[in-house]
C-alpha cells in the first residue's frame, strides 16, 4: 500500500501544479441576518418561506443545526423540531449585493473566478503574486479580509485540483481553511470516503456501499470496468478523482446551461386548467428573460423544453422533451403529460426552462442579473 501511495505520487506530482482555493461562507443568509441584527446571535435562526405559504427553509445558522433543521426542509417541519426558531424572510437582491462585494475581494488577488452559486466560488491563484505566491496565505487573507470588512465568516480549501479544494473547504467548517498540499495529496486521496466526493448522493452511496467500496483506496484496488459499467458517465469520474486526476480549469465565464422561470404558489392546487393559466403566465416571463439574453436568437431555435412540478408532499418530479422551437403549445402539451404523475397530490410549485446551447447566449449571465 505504502509502495502504491509512493509510485503514484511520483506519477502525479508534476500535475499538481496549480493553486486552487475554494472559498465557501458560512450559513450565509443567515449570517447576514445576524449581522444586522446582533441580538439573533447565539439564538437559532432560519431563512426561508413563510408557514402559511407552505415555504421552505433556504438556509439556517448552526444553533438551528443542533435541532436537525437544514436546507430545502418544510417551514413547518422545522418550526416543529425547533419552537422557538427565528425565521427571516428571504432578502435576495440583498444577498446579491453582499455577494458582489465579497467577489470584490476575490478580485484583489485574481481575475479567474469561478462562482458556483451566491455563497461559494473557486479561485485559480496558480500565478498570483500576491503573498509571495502562497495560495495558503492568500486563502487566509481573503478570509480575513471578508472578516473585517463584511463582518461574516468563510471557509477556505487549498488544493492543486478542484474537487480536492471544495472537499477541503468543507473540513473545518466553521471559519476554518483546509490545506492539502501537492506532496499530501496521495495519502489524502488514499483514506477520503466516497461519500465526501461531489456528486455521490445517498443513491450512490448506497451501490458504493453494496459493492464493499467506502474509500477512494477501495476504488483504486477496483476493477474498472465494473466501476464503468455500475455507475455509467459518472463511473469515469468517480474513478479519476478516485486515482487523483480532476483536469477540470477554472471557469471565469462558464456558460450557463438554461433558463428558468418558477413560481411557488400560495396556494396549492389540484385543478389542470389553473395550472394552464399558470404556464402561460410563466412562458411570457420566460420569452422576456430569453429576448434580455438572447435577443437575437429566434424561438425556434430552442429545441429543449423542460417543466417541473413540486408536490404538497415536497417531492417534485420534472419532464423534458427536444422539440422543434419554443411556444406555449408545447410547454402545454408538457404539462398535460407530467400532470398524469400527480397521483391525487396538490402542486405547491410549477417552473418552466429552456435549454441553452452557448452559442446562444449574447452576454455572460451572472450571479447578480
């Protein structure tokens, strides 16, 4: 094993040569909240829909943590694990504008930004010379900088390759930084559980799991082929990260894959034709948020239309179809076939998306439009 661990080092060293950091806030929304209104601190405090709207909770602090509260949990779920939770609605243009500044300290120490939603990015600081070129000490001060000057915390993950920064990010959380060095890398990726990877979820875990593989050092002792053939297109990349390669850069511009519109009803419904008058609401919506990114693209040059509806129960399903153009005809025809998975329940939620191709994108989109 030991023998393997050094053998593999010596073949990979020579392409951990970047310098990634992954910077991740803590609690985010939350931690603005409680920022602005000091007497929330130390109490358990949640962002999210209202109760009588049947809304979701979109974030909540760590007090609110040791009651079982998380993410995307029913409002009034978490109202009865934790009475006594505070819960502030959702500020989102304010949440953008705090998000801009924190990029703006990002921007100090490099231009190749990655953003993967409002409270998480990864930086590429390979040939940044600011701090004598460490990515450690960049990492520390970027934190520190969102500190003092935004009065909010961070996390931070240092490693020469990009999955390995954002599990990194996530090892000393709160207001911690993980650093994985190139020299570190094999005996890390050696001992890492597969459930830390991104994109192994409770599913893939489980066949993980059936097949007796709990750690990246079970992967690399695997046969390949079976991890190919068990889990397809994701297979390739659990083996790679699992062998230490991830040659994926760090995208300044990615380039975003849809457009959606969706709106949470305050009421649930049960009834097509109000879903109908909904759709049709949303696909005007939607053709105005095409012509602001993609105005000089036609209709009928959309060809992959998506809808998606979320149940009383929280559970959601979503349907997609390549067709020829984009009109309420279609998104329609959708609807009438997704409706048949309804199974009695009510709809809280109905959202409509258009895939994109990046030719068809005009401009960047970015976080805060």
């Amino acid at each position: 094993s030991s023998y393997y661990k050094r053998s593999y080092f010596m073949a990979n060293l020579q392409n951990y040569q970047r310098k990634i950091i992954h910077i991740d806030m803590d609690c985010f929304y939350a931690a603005i909240e409680m920022r602005d209104d000091p007497s929330l601190v130390g109490k358990p405090v949640a962002v999210g829909g209202d109760v009588y709207q049947h809304g979701v909770l979109t974030t909540c602090n760590y007090e609110a943590r040791k009651f079982g509260l998380h993410s995307a949990m029913p409002t009034a779920q978490a109202l009865k694990r934790c009475p006594n939770l505070i819960l502030r609605p959702v500020n989102m243009a304010y949440y953008k504008s705090v998000s801009a500044q924190i990029h703006q300290i990002f921007r100090r120490y490099t231009d190749i930004i990655e953003p993967l939603s409002l409270d998480e990015a990864f930086l590429d600081v390979t040939d940044s010379a600011h701090c004598a070129g460490s990515a450690t000490w960049m990492a520390e001060a970027i934190r520190q900088a969102i500190s003092q000057e935004l009065k909010l915390t961070a996390s931070a993950g240092v490693a020469p390759l990009k999955f390995l920064a954002k599990i990194a990010s996530d090892q000393n959380k709160p207001n911690g930084i993980f650093v994985i060095p190139p020299e570190k890398v094999a005996d890390f990726i050696h001992q890492l559980p597969l459930k830390k990877i991104p994109g192994v979820g409770k599913v893939t875990q489980e066949k993980l799991t059936q097949l007796g593989l709990q750690t990246c050092a079970d992967i690399q002792q695997s046969d390949q082929a079976l991890i190919y053939k068990t889990f397809g297109k994701f297979g390739q990349r659990l083996w790679a990260f699992s062998h230490g390669i991830d040659n994926r850069t760090i995208e300044p511009n990615r380039p975003r894959k849809s457009i959606a519109v969706e709106n949470t009803l305050i009421t649930p419904i049960d009834n097509l034709d109000e879903a109908k008058n909904i759709v049709s609401q949303q696909f005007e919506s939607l053709k105005q948020r095409l012509n602001r990114n993609c105005k000089d693209i036609p209709l009928s040059e959309f060809k992959k239309l998506g809808i998606k509806l979320k149940f009383d129960d929280f559970s959601q399903t979503t349907l997609e179809r390549t067709m020829n153009g984009l009109t309420l005809v279609r998104f329609l025809t959708l609807l009438e076939q997704i409706w048949e998975r309804r199974a009695k329940r009510k709809i809280r939620l109905i959202g409509l998306n258009v895939h994109l191709s990046n030719k068809k994108i005009t401009h960047q989109l970015n976080l805060w439009e």
